[in-house]
C-alpha cells in the first residue's frame, strides 16, 4: 500500500514585505509597500501533491511582481478589499476571480484590509476540471486567461464558503495533517470556483486603468533597470517618454499616490532591503541612506520610521543579530 505523503503546511504572519518575500521560499516575487504605516498580515498555506491552498491577508496597500508557479493552475478569488485592487490593470474587489495558467505574470496592486483565497491546481487535474464544466473554456490565449466577478446572487455564498474552508485551514489540527481531507478540500472549493466562473460576469476592461497600469510598469522597469542611480521625476519622464503629467495622472490612478511620492517610497523600500540583507555589520545606516538619495540623516531617519513604523537603526540592529546567529 503506497505510504500517503503528509500535507506540507505554512503559515507566515506578515509584518514586513521583504522578511515576507524572503520566507516565500522559490517563490518568484518581488512585493513593495505603497503607503505608510505598520504592515500587517497573514499568509497561511497547506500543500499537498494534489495541489495547493493559499488565505493571505494584509491591512496596507502593496505592490506585488513576479510569475506564478509554472506547474499549475493558480485559481483566486478576492474575498474583501478596500480601495483599489488590481490585477494587470483590470479592477478587482470582493468577489472577484481571476485564473493564471501556469507560469503567468503576477502584476497586482492590492488594496487595504485586502483577502484572497488561491487554489494552485496541477495542470492535468485543472483539465479534468474543465471537463465537469463544460460551458467554461479558456478564452483569449494570454498569460493571464480570464477576471471576472461572481453573479450578485451567490457571490456572498460564495465569499462564506471559501472563508470558512480558510479558516479551516488556518486553525483545525486534525484538517491539516489529513491529505485525503486537503485533497478532498481542493477538489470542492475547484468546483465551486468553476461553477461561480461559468455564471460570472466578465470583468470590464477599463482603458484608463490599462493604460495606466502600463505607465507604472513602464516607470517600474526603468527604475529597476537603473539599480541604486537615483532618478529624479524629470530624468524618470525622459527614460520613459511619457510626460510628467501623463505619469502623475497614471500613477495616481493606478497607485492613489503621485510620481514624487512613489520615488520617494521606492527609494525608501530599497534602503529597507539594503539594511535587511547587509547584516554582517560592514554598512551603515548614514551609507545606506545617502545610497539611495536622502542627504539628510535626520528626514531619512523619520520618513523611514513613518513608513515602516520602526527607525533604521532597529532594522540594521535586527539585521546584525540575524547575521551573528546564522
């Protein structure tokens, strides 16, 4: 008799995207705070040869980039979000399902107090799927196959139902260490998902917000391409050719926050990334901080704490400790 393969269970509580990101072992991520304050949040998940189940929360606005895994069927459903949420420029909210085939780009911005259920499906046993249903069929042929939102109708039900098999997940022992009831878990909340496709309706595609989110991403690449060289707004309008009230518009739009801002939380994100990974004592705060464009100690020191709710002195304290224990 084959020995069953016990499920293999996470569970991360968040409080820092680049400590988060870390802990998403190969995973392919990249996730950026958008706005002030202290992050907060959950990412449980239970994973079995089957497939997988995912419930990650957070109470601030977060930029997430990277590909989803290349062996399976990502299958998610926006269970409550405030403010705006989106998925390669189509706009999300409660109730909204989303499917990337295997390996597609992940390109979100997702909103506050935001809650999502992801179902990783193997890809033959997504097709089997298909088969139980089958007025769904893929559409369009892109990385990204289809967003659309729950009918009014079920769309509470449907909300109700994959809250409370998380909650399942997140909090019932004897649940988790059963692969015939994960599997069991996967195979109905799969169902459930097609079904609630089958009578959505599709997600409107909003040229602003396309064109938008292209701008963004546009900006993204270039600031990225440039490494630790600091861009000011004029250099990032040339390196992009897009003008500067075209990308004011686009960003606040897509981000809720101007050009200026944006820089100035990315630079402050990657110095959170500088001061986290440099932990054997040989850069400072004082270096870090003029790395990335803040002449000013004293103004870095209380936009960072305002960002991130803790001075750059703890996080390189923190960082150091981490180093000397490993």
């Amino acid at each position: 008799m084959p020995r069953t393969i016990p499920p293999e269970f996470f569970d991360y509580r968040i409080t820092d995207v680049e400590r988060y990101a870390s802990a998403l072992s190969g995973a392919r991520v990249e996730i950026s705070q958008l706005l002030p304050g202290r992050l907060r949040g959950r990412h449980t998940r239970i994973r079995v040869p089957a497939g997988e189940i995912s419930w990650i929360e957070t109470n601030l606005p977060l930029r997430g980039r990277g590909q989803f895994p290349a062996d399976a069927w990502t299958l998610s459903l926006v269970t409550s979000a405030a403010g705006r949420s989106l998925q390669r420029g189509t706009e999300v909210r409660a109730g909204s399902l989303f499917v990337h085939e295997p390996g597609a780009i992940q390109d979100g911005i997702y909103g506050r107090n935001f809650s999502i259920v992801c179902i990783g499906v193997p890809s033959r046993r997504f097709e089997r799927c298909l088969d139980r249903v089958p007025s769904v069929r893929p559409g369009h042929g892109g990385r990204i196959w289809c967003i659309a939102r729950a009918s009014p109708i079920g769309r509470a039900n449907l909300i109700e139902h994959f809250s409370r098999a998380a909650r399942t997940l997140r909090h019932d022992v004897a649940f988790r260490v059963s692969s015939p009831a994960v599997e069991s878990m996967i195979d109905d909340l799969t169902s459930g998902f097609m079904i609630a496709l089958r009578d959505a309706d599709p997600s409107a595609e909003q040229p602003a917000l396309l064109e938008g989110a292209a701008i963004v991403r546009r900006a993204e690449v270039v600031l990225m391409s440039e490494g630790e060289h600091v861009l000011r707004l004029d250099e990032l309008s040339r390196a992009t050719g897009v003008a500067k009230r075209s990308m004011s518009r686009a960003f606040r739009l897509i981000l809720g926050i101007g050009p200026a801002t944006y820089l100035r939380h990315y630079r402050l994100n990657e110095a959170r990334r500088a001061l986290l990974q440099n932990g054997d004592g040989g850069t400072t705060v004082t270096q870090v901080a003029r790395r990335f464009g803040f002449r000013h100690l004293g103004r870095f020191s209380e936009q960072y704490k305002a960002m991130f709710g803790e001075a750059p002195s703890v996080t390189r304290g923190a960082s150091m400790r981490a180093g000397h224990a490993s």
